[in-house]
C-alpha cells in the first residue's frame, strides 16, 4: 500500500477502483493534493448519486485502501450474478492534463 501512496505522490497518476452491482458501476478516484503526500482527494462516482469529491489525509487514504482492496465479495446462489458482481477492479492510471 505505501508503493501505491508514494506513486500518487511523485508521479502524475490516479488510483481507481471499479467495482460493479446490480444498479450499476462505482468509481472512486485517489489523486494527491499535494507533493508532500500529506493530502489526498477521494472523487467518487455512483450511478444513482452522481460525483461527490472529499479530502483525506494519508492515513485516512491508506486504512481505506487496505479495507477495500483485502476484503471479499459476498457469493450469490446465482453464478450470472455473482460473475457480474465480482467485476472489482483497482489501477494506476496517468491523470491526463488539459489541453
């Protein structure tokens, strides 16, 4: 988890998460605030809520990191289903800058 923190820190990357349910994809986008590496923007998207954007300090960034990332998906009794929803999905990505 550090090697991801210090990423967002020096290099002009984003980390997502993707995860997928029945009402649609989430995404929640990490970038830093700063190049210190003290603060951290947390965008997140749902369907049904539209954006929402918050501020975290890097503690709070890497507790919730080390939850998302290490707990499972529960299993359905439907195999359809269960593939559709386990379609979780955690990337570094350059953030692209405006032209």
């Amino acid at each position: 988890m550090e090697w991801v923190l210090i990423e967002l820190t020096h290099e002009n990357l984003a980390a997502e998460y993707r995860s997928s349910h029945l009402w649609g994809t989430r995404r929640t986008q990490y970038t830093a605030e700063n190049p210190r590496g003290e603060v951290f923007s947390k965008h997140h998207y749902d369907a049904r809520l539209g954006w929402q954007t918050e501020t975290l300090v890097r503690e709070e960034l890497r507790t919730e990191l080390v939850n998302r990332l290490s707990r499972s998906r529960p299993e359905t009794s439907d195999p359809d289903l269960d593939a559709l929803c386990r379609c979780d999905r955690f990337v570094l990505k350059p953030i692209r800058k405006p032209r």
